[in-house]
C-alpha cells in the first residue's frame, strides 16, 4: 500500500507501507509487493508463515471464501488475518511465494522460518 497522498510519479521508499501492520519500507525492513501495490514486510511475512504453514493455523471465515491482499483472488486455502487491520489477509499460496521470493534475494537477508524457529 501507499502512505496517504503519495505522488505516483515520485514514490519514495518510506511511501510504501505493509497492508498488514503499515509499517513504512526501511532498508532494514524488507518488503516484497503483490498486485496493485499491495505489500508486506519480512516482519509480517515470518508471522504469517509460522502461523500457516508451521502451525496449521488459518484465519479464514469456516467455509467462507477469502480475498486475499496479495493476489487479489477469492481464496479457499489457509489463510493469515493481519491482528491490526482485519482487511488484510494472505492466502497460503502468495506466504509461500513470497517466502521463497523473500529468502532468494540476498539483499533481504531473510531466511525461510523452520519449525525451531518458531517456538
């Protein structure tokens, strides 16, 4: 997402903001961007991969469809909810892409969470 009255034709790197806790992008903070702007840092991209796919968790609506931030598609997989902004939610699918995406760029220096990690 953008920050409130950013120019698009000159984003700065602080205009951008993750969907899921509206953190601005720092080079400290690395972020990985879905369709139409959408983003979400390794911050919340950890959590949401531990909670997924390290602890079986999802916090779709039973049955329910979910759109997902990310992808933009009605989702039927797991799915994690932002605990700030209920809007924003991620399907397993974008967690697992961005993950691998996330831990390929050495820039980030983001590593894939493990099951160790996350107790």
């Amino acid at each position: 997402m953008r920050r409130e009255g950013t120019n698009s034709q000159s984003v700065e790197m602080t205009d951008v903001l993750c969907d899921y806790c509206h953190t601005a992008w720092t080079l400290d903070r690395p972020m990985i961007e879905g369709h139409q702007g959408a983003c979400i840092c390794g911050s919340c991209l950890r959590i949401a991969y531990c909670s997924v796919k390290l602890s079986a968790q999802n916090d779709a609506a039973a049955g329910e469809p979910s759109k997902c931030v990310m992808c933009l598609e009605e989702r039927t997989d797991a799915c994690f909810r932002s605990p700030a902004f209920s809007d924003a939610l991620i399907c397993e699918r974008c967690i697992v892409m961005a993950a691998k995406a996330l831990a390929r760029d050495p820039e980030s220096n983001w590593t894939l969470p493990t099951d160790e990690a996350s107790t």
